[in-house]
C-alpha cells in the first residue's frame, strides 16, 4: 500500500466499531451455498445487510471486505481484542471447517465471521482509505489516501506513486534514500512492465 495523503482517521473511532472498506469484487463463496456453511460453522446465520463491493459494477453483496484496512477499536471487549478474536476465528476456520478454496481469502472470509461472532460494528469507511488500484484504469480525479496496489507494475501510471516515493526519500535523508534506491531500483522505475 502507498499512503498517497494525510490519514485522518479520528472520525471513524468509536468503541467497539470498526471501520472497513469493502472488497472490489466477490472473489470468495459467490457462486454457492459456502457463506452459508462459513456462518453455520460457528452457529451464526447469514447476515441480512449488504456492503456494496467497490469496482467493477459495484453489485450489493453480503458483508465482505478488503483486509487491507482493518481499523478496530484498540480496547479489548470481554472476549479479547478484535485482533486476537479474527486470528482465533481464522485459524478455527481454516483448520475445522470443510470449505475449499479458502486461501488466499482466508482473511477476508474470516473477517465478517469475526465481527458477526463476537458482536462488533462496523462502518463502512470512504473507498480512498483502501482504494485498489489493481485492475483499474487511472482516474484522474480519484484522490486516494491509501493506494492498494498488489503488484508493483500497477503503480506506473498514477502520479501519486512518485510524490509517495519523494516523500520517502526526504524522511530518509540523502544517504539513506541512495542506498534505497540502489537496492529497490527495479520497484523505483515508474514505466509500465
């Protein structure tokens, strides 16, 4: 990820609410009844609400989100904080449940569980903390703040990625920032691969 503005993130604390963008796409349980087997394994039915997923056509979709910003409350509740409820959830997933194809989306599919399992709430945050540039055209007028970018070669055509990378060098002085780019020329280079 490339934090491409100031994160201002006091808006979205609240005790026990976390603060999430949903994923881009359905990628995981889509096309069959593996929701509803993810939920019944920890007793839980299907939430009733929908998240409207941010790319492609933006279609209304159960509670599913991109794990690339997870902004939780840092007070644990009774049961724990939320991070060690969603590594127990996902480790309890991933070792019990007979579900297929849940890697890589084990984060993601145990992310809703979590927050269902121990009661949170959520707020679906603005697409530009986790703006997913993977598969997506530039948008000029887009203003990201934080730019998930999955592969490096992605970054090439927004202007945000060089201003990111200066900013980089000033905070690691002259020296520092050579050495950098030295070591990490393949990823400096901003043509298209």
């Amino acid at each position: 990820m490339v934090c491409a503005a100031s994160l201002e993130l006091a808006s979205l604390q609240e005790p026990n609410r976390l603060a999430l963008v949903p994923e881009g796409v359905p990628s995981w349980g889509k096309n069959s009844d593996r929701w509803e087997r993810a939920y019944a394994h920890f007793g839980l039915e299907v939430p009733s609400e929908r998240v409207r997923l941010t790319r492609r056509r933006r279609i209304e979709y159960l509670p599913y989100f991109n794990a690339g910003f997870v902004m939780f409350p840092n007070a644990p509740q009774s049961g724990g904080s939320f991070g060690a409820q969603w590594l127990e959830t996902a480790l309890h997933f991933d070792q019990h449940c007979s579900i297929g194809q849940k890697r890589p989306w084990l984060d993601q599919i145990t992310l809703p569980l979590t927050i269902k399992r121990f009661g949170y709430d959520y707020l679906v945050a603005d697409t530009a903390l986790n703006f997913s540039i993977s598969d997506r055209a530039f948008e000029p007028d887009a203003k990201p703040v934080l730019m998930h970018y999955h592969r490096w070669r992605n970054l090439h055509a927004w202007h945000q990625t060089e201003q990111a990378l200066l900013a980089l060098d000033q905070i690691a002085g002259p020296n520092l920032a050579a050495r950098m780019r030295r070591h990490y020329a393949e990823f400096y280079e901003m043509e298209a691969a």
